[in-house]
C-alpha cells in the first residue's frame, strides 16, 4: 500500500536549472542557495547586507548535516557573490528572490532582476503573502515571473506553492514545476491568487486562535505546541485534514463524515472569532513562556534538532513509500546515496 | 541534543490501572480498550450496539499490526462484554466512557457510572468538546471526573488533554496525570475550561480555514492536504508552532520573531473572518474531492498506512530521544520489546 494516486500517476517532468541566482540572502535566501548547490547547481548571489555571506555559510553547513541525515550525496556545487543585483542575474536560467515581504522593495527588486536577465530565464519570488500580480505590475516581462513560496528549512521541506499572476504565461507555470521538482521540491500549483497563497492562512488561523488562548491564559506556549506535536501534528506528517477525516468518517466516507460532525463544528465558529490585540502585555508574556519553554536550547540547537528530527522522519516515509518520503526517494534516484 | 526540558525534568509518576472499563465502544472506546489491553490491563467493556464487539475485534488488530511496527510486545489482555454499565463498571479502578458527544447523554452514562463504581475508581470522559462542569451537574461523586479526551488513532497518538471541572479534586487530576502516562501517554493538564479544550480549537480554526479555500475554489481537498503533509506538518510532528516560530525569530529569540512579524500578521486576520455556510452543493464538492483524492484506498486501508506511517515516525523520533519518541521509549522500558 504505497502511495500511487490516479492525480499523481505517470511520471512528470523534473529537471533542475543549469544555473541559478538567489537575490536576498536572509534565512529563505540562504537555504534556497543550499538546496540548489546541493543539487549540483552552481549559484550566484547578491544581498547587500554584510552579514550575507556569514548567513549563506552557516545555513549550508546546517543543510550539509541535514543531508548526511538523509543519507544523501552532500556535496556544494559553487556559490559566487556578487557586487550588484545585474551582476548575479545576468547569466543564469533561475531566479530566487527573497528580499524582504515589503511590496514595493519586492517591486523594485524584480524590476531589476527583469530588466538584467536574458528574457527567457525564470524568475520566482519567494513571497509569503504578496500578490503575483501586484509585484509583476512594473516588469517588461511579466510572463516569466511566479510566486515559490518555500516552507522553512527549505533545503529540507518538499513543498513549494506555486502562483502565477494575470500576465504569466501557462509555459511559465508548467516550467516552474519542472524545474522545483527537480529541485527534489513537491510543486503545489494554486490556481487562485489570493492573500498568503494556501498554507500560511492556515497557520494563520492556528497562530490566530494560539493568541487567543495564550492571551486568555488558557494555556501557555509550551503546552500549545505539546498539544500539537503530541497528537495531530504526526498525523499532519503524513496525511492532511481531509484524509484524516475521511478514516473518522470510517466506510461512509467523507460524505458520512461531513454530514454526521459538520452541523456540530458550526457552532463554534461564531466563538473562535475573537482574536486578541497584540498589547505590549500579551508580546511579553509570548516571550517569557517561549523563553521557560525552549531556552534550555539555543537556536542553533533548535535548528540541528529540528533538521535531524525532519530527516529522520522523512527517511521512515521513504521507506513506507509515502508522502515527503517519495520526495527523499526520489532525490535519491537522481543524486545517489 | 535529546529533549530534557527545565518544565518535565525529573521521574513523573506513572502508574497503569489495575483494571479498566470502557463504555461506549465506538472508534474511540474501543481503540481505548486496545491500548488498556496492550498495556497489560484488563477490560470490562459495554455498548448497546450490536456492532460493538465487531469494532472492538477490528480496532484491536490494527492496534497490534501497529505495535508491532512499533516493536513492542503485542499482547492483548482479555476484554469481557457487559449487559449493562453498572456490570461493566463496577469492580475497576479506571472507567474510560466514551458514549456520543451529547450533554444529556454524556450527564446520564457518567451519573450511572458513579452510581455504579466505587467512589475512588478514576472517571475519565473522552469528550472532545463538552466542559467538565457541565457533565458532573448529576454526579454524587463529581470529585473524582476529568476530561481525557484521546486523539485517533488512540493506541498510537500519546496527548490526552485532562481537563477538571470545578468540583474535581486535585489530588483527582494528579492521579489521571499518573495513570495516563503509565498506559504510555503524554497527559496534558489544561487548566482552563473552554469549549473543545486546546487541540480541537487549532483543529477548528484550520478546519474552518480550509472550507472557506474549498467554497471559493483556491483549492481542492487534495491541495490543502499537500499544503499540509509536504509542509508545515512535518514540522509539527515534533515541535510545535510557537518553537518553531523562535527558530525564525534567531538569535533574538521569540520576542524578536513577535515584534517583528506580528504587525504584519494582524492585517489578515479581518480577511479571515468570513467563513462558508455549509451548504449542501458545499457539501457535495467536499465529498466528490475527497473521493478524487483518496477514493483508491479503502479506509481499512488508509488506517493501515496512517498507522505504520505513524509508528514509522515515532521511532524515527525515539531514536532521536524527542517529543512522541520518548512516551515510545518509555512504554519499550516498561513493556520490553
């Protein structure tokens, strides 16, 4: 019982870039370097904090470790910095933009980054929240431009939404998920431009109503999280919501499931509205129960534990033939290891 | 770098009931019943459906198929069916009631119940949405309830929120603390009664989310769930939201993170808002995506493949020595294997 869906059967074109740029090196930036190098694609790069190179360097020996977790080849294809936006666009076939989520900083950068490369390379933004559209409104070509927005650690979490903009061209789309896929990414294609894109509103809405029951003193952040990672979060490893529901609604299926719990579920929804402010008190409460939570760790150690935890349970994947675990399966096909 | 927290540091107790009655042998009062027996327990059982043995039987071989993939001894204790509840319930020190999720009905079984047992076996109600308070209104003994509300599948998932009413005694919740943990779970003390306690709030404000995607066409079933399980569910299968936020705060920690994203995260939260009627043509869309979806598997199937993926990750995260890894390792020192 392996995963082989009738949505996801036949093989689908994969194929990693000659060449890329990354453009802002923050965190998103760095691991979007590491991923690519680690599939043996050179890369250039521009950010012009001085602490870039410092970033990129420690967030690629995190990926390196993450890969020997995996048991993955982790060799580094080259990394260049570069002086300029122009001088790192001008002669790659992919562009990752990460600049800060500031509409008009994304604007400006991508104007740049549009008007220095060759017409046919492929850019896309890793925008959290903006719109394809509005961030394509001052490009020549717009056509070329999507939303991939990557889930942190990126060298490591499959996903990718994907999000086209009125002017991009349906090839742009198709070539996106060739080339993330090849990347060892799962594309999500979302067909509809809208605020946030798919996953982060639904983080959105569980960081919404986590407010809320820390501000209420309902709970503190450490038992949020064990409520999450002690029960439905292994279960959102592996299956999401609705397939999960769907074996609550047992050989009925999930019309059984919708129609027996639906009317139950709706009277909450008028109580879960509520959402606190954000006061200076509820910040510092946020902050010391994160600090008793999680300060034994450093967040170095956080990221090392979290990376080797992601690793580990992706390799359990692989071996049941499911989910992530395909992804790391079939980097592994491609790289070795 | 294993998890050893300042908040759980030191020996807790965890101490196994001696024996256990289930009443109510649905999904959840029978893979109850199944993690009793696989902890050595004995189990009285009563449901008046004539299905209730067939689903016991059912529940109980998926949870051995599952502890083998654990690797821990699959040895069921013997289960006794009653005629009645006060048969059931009367010579046990743990009586685990998991009848429908209507307050009349939970009032009645659990003043039976109390009628019936003696006055310091343990009450736990799996109740995943109704206050403590509420269901002891009839009770001659309302000191000795607590909320336990399980998450499926029960004899895999460690939370179990335990949650007292005004008249429960404390030494009441130190006692279920203890006796959860010995049948291998991770008890989670939620001091506040609210409506649906701290898990199926989160689970409701992304369920709410999701709807709302799937009415206005962003996306299918399928996507949301490959926005989840590709994703920010890896991420939560072993640390939660708000320890995974302090890791993108870095170096400054959780209050840099705060400060930082949460001006930029409130402006959504008006958007977020509206939420879908549940329509029957909602409905019919909802069924006919999951059926697309998940429709090449059986749900007999899909609980197969939940579970060994489960058991997968959760010792991939015992030999990490983290989060749901460590209620796995504690049950193999108890119960070898």
């Amino acid at each position: 019982m392996t995963e082989n869906r009738s949505s996801s059967t036949g093989p689908q074109p994969a194929e990693s870039p000659a060449s890329a740029a990354v453009v802002g090196c923050g965190v998103i930036g760095a691991a979007w370097a590491a991923r690519f190098r680690l599939h043996g694609v050179s890369v250039k790069a521009y950010d012009p904090s001085p602490e870039a190179e410092r970033i990129v360097d420690e967030v690629a020996a995190n990926a390196v470790a993450a890969w020997e977790d995996l048991g993955l080849p982790a060799r580094l294809a080259p990394i260049e910095f570069c002086d300029s936006i122009e001088a790192a666009v001008a002669d790659v076939e992919l562009v990752q933009e990460s600049v800060p989520e500031v509409l008009t900083l994304k604007q400006s950068t991508l104007a740049t980054i549009d008007n220095a490369t060759s017409a046919d390379a492929l850019i896309g933004s890793s925008t959290s929240g903006l719109l394809c559209t509005e961030m394509a409104a001052d490009l020549a070509h717009p056509e070329r431009l999507v939303v991939a927005h990557p889930f942190n650690p990126v060298y490591l979490l499959p996903l990718v939404e994907v999000v086209g903009g009125k002017a991009t061209a349906a090839a742009t789309i198709e070539r996106a998920m060739s080339v993330y896929r090849g990347l060892g990414m799962k594309p999500l294609h979302i067909k509809v431009e809208i605020d946030a894109h798919i996953a982060d509103r639904l983080l959105e809405a569980v960081w919404r109503e986590s407010l809320w029951l820390v501000n209420d003193g309902v709970a503190t952040t450490e038992e949020i999280d064990d409520a999450i990672r002690y029960g439905f979060g292994l279960r959102w490893a592996q299956m999401g919501l609705f397939e999960t529901y769907r074996i609550a609604g047992g050989e009925g299926g999930f019309g059984h499931f919708i129609r027996q719990f639906g009317p139950a579920l709706s009277w909450p929804w008028t109580k879960l509205m509520d959402v606190p402010d954000l006061t200076d008190e509820l910040v510092d409460r946020l902050e010391s129960q994160s600090d008793e939570q999680s300060g034994a760790y450093s967040v170095r150690e956080l990221e090392r534990i979290r990376d080797r935890n992601l690793a580990a349970m992706m390799r359990a994947l692989e071996e049941n033939q499911w989910g992530a675990g395909q992804t790391v399966a079939e980097m592994r096909d491609r790289l070795g290891g």
